[in-house]
C-alpha cells in the first residue's frame, strides 16, 4: 500500500483493493504462458507482471515502477492527446 503525488497534483493511493489506479502488465509472451496454465493461481499470476503501471485518475500520466523495487518510479508518460 503506497502513495504517490502526481505532477498534476492529483494523489494516487492503491490501498484499496481492486482499484482502479494500478495496472498490472504482462507480454504477450508472458500472457500465452499463463493462458497455458489453466491451473495458475491469483498469487502466481501477480508474481508473473512485466510492469506495475499506476494511472492518475486525473491527467492520465502513467508512472512505471521499477520491477525490483516497488517503491521506485522508472519512468513517467505523459498523454499527449486523448480523443
Ligand atoms: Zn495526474
């Protein structure tokens, strides 16, 4: 459970659960070796992400956080243009 504050000044929170902040990212090769597995569990299947992606609620900005350490931002991404 952690917090952050956006550049846009929005704070994102993920202590709730499920929320709607953090997105969970898998490739597709990782997607075709869980879908594989018809047996894995909820446990299994956290462990397995590529990235952990937060999205402000406000102005979209998408926060990558380091794989190897939860607390750390890797990079940020702005949106440029939303239809
Ligand atoms: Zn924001």
């Amino acid at each position: 459970m952690a917090r952050l504050q956006c550049k846009c000044g929005e704070t994102m929170w993920n202590g709730q659960s499920p929320n709607d902040i953090e997105v969970w990212c898998y490739t597709d090769r990782q997607l075709d070796e869980i879908l594989a597995n018809d047996n894995i569990s909820i446990l299994e299947l956290a462990d397995l992400y590529s990235y952990n992606v937060w999205v402000c609620p406000r102005c979209k900005r998408l926060y990558v956080f380091d794989r190897s350490d939860h607390t750390k931002v890797r990079c940020i991404y702005a949106l440029e243009k939303e239809d």
